[in-house]
C-alpha cells in the first residue's frame, strides 16, 4: 500500500486559487491520517514516478501560455513540521537531464496556523517576477544550445527559508560531451 493516488493535481500560489504554479498528471500521497480526524490534511511524503509537470512562468497572464514542461518527472519530497526535503527528482526538461534537490526551512506550524493567507510570508511580487524571469532566461539559454553528443545533464542542489525565499541559495553542475552555440 502506498498511500493515496491522486490524478491531475493543481498547485496554487493563492487560497482563492487563482495563480495556479504547478500541475501534476500523477503523485502518490502519504498522508498523516491522524491529522485528518482534527480536520487538518498534512502530507508526509510525496512520490511522482514517470509524471509530467507543467510550470506557468507567467502565472499572473495565463494568456501567453509560457509553461515549463517536465516530463518523466520522477522523485520523492518528505514534509516534516520544520523542513520539506526533495529527496531526489529527475526529469526531462527541454531534451536535457535534469536532478534536482534540496531542502526548504518550513516556518513553525504555530505562525503557519496564525495567518490568514499566508501573504506576510509570500514573496513579494517583484521578487517572485524577477525568480520567473531568471526562469524564463535559463529556459530559453538551454534551448538555444545544440548538445550532439550525449543530451546533457544539469544537477541543482539548493537549500532556503520559506519565510524569506530571497536566502535561496542554489548551485547548477551542467555535464555534457559537445556543446555548440551559434
């Protein structure tokens, strides 16, 4: 047994549930059961193998449709009351390799609890621009590059606070046989 199976799963940024950041075909859910009979869902592990994500890069204007596609996205992240921790998660994107992980300081379930909607806590919206469009840029750097040999492979390790994503730190090892660029 391995915990819940949930299909077409869509993240948001907002409780209203207007800036969707993310969408999951495929995700095993294992769940803290006790929480459930005090009304509170809290997710222990999270599981995805062979799934695809798509990642708005424009969350705010769904009218351009920039997505960062993942496919094959296969890993694991473990939630505890101070930390969420990507184990490990590979995938496709744009024809290269991806691993990623890394861990996110959590803010105590006591402050969680006390605010409304989590604004106080969430990037400001310039900062969160300027995070998408490094995004955006990286994407579109990686796509004008023409690997062939090998397709590449980019390996992320990172680590932040949650209460202050601006201490994000985050370091990228590209490998790969030939690299050619016009």
């Amino acid at each position: 047994f391995r915990g819940l199976v949930a299909e077409d799963v869509r993240f948001f940024l907002d409780p209203e549930r207007r800036e969707e950041i993310a969408f999951v075909d495929d995700v095993f859910l294992d769940l803290d059961f006790g929480r459930i009979l005090e009304k509170r869902l809290s997710i222990n592990t999270l599981d995805v193998q062979d799934a695809n994500l798509s990642l708005p890069l424009e969350p705010g204007n769904p009218r351009t449709g920039a997505k960062l596609r993942v496919r094959g996205l296969s890993g694991r992240i473990v939630v505890t009351e101070s930390l969420i921790q990507i184990v490990k998660a590979e995938a496709d994107v744009a024809g290269v390799a991806v691993s990623v992980r890394g861990n996110l300081i959590r803010p105590p379930n006591e402050v969680a609890g006390k605010r409304d909607s989590g604004e106080e806590n969430r990037p400001t919206g310039g900062r969160l621009d300027e995070r998408r469009q490094q995004a955006r840029v990286l994407l579109s750097q990686l796509q004008s590059l023409e690997f062939p040999g090998e397709p590449p492979r980019v390996t992320i390790e990172f680590r932040g606070d949650l209460r202050d994503l601006s201490t994000t730190t985050a370091t990228a090892t590209i490998e790969s046989d030939q690299v050619r660029r016009e």
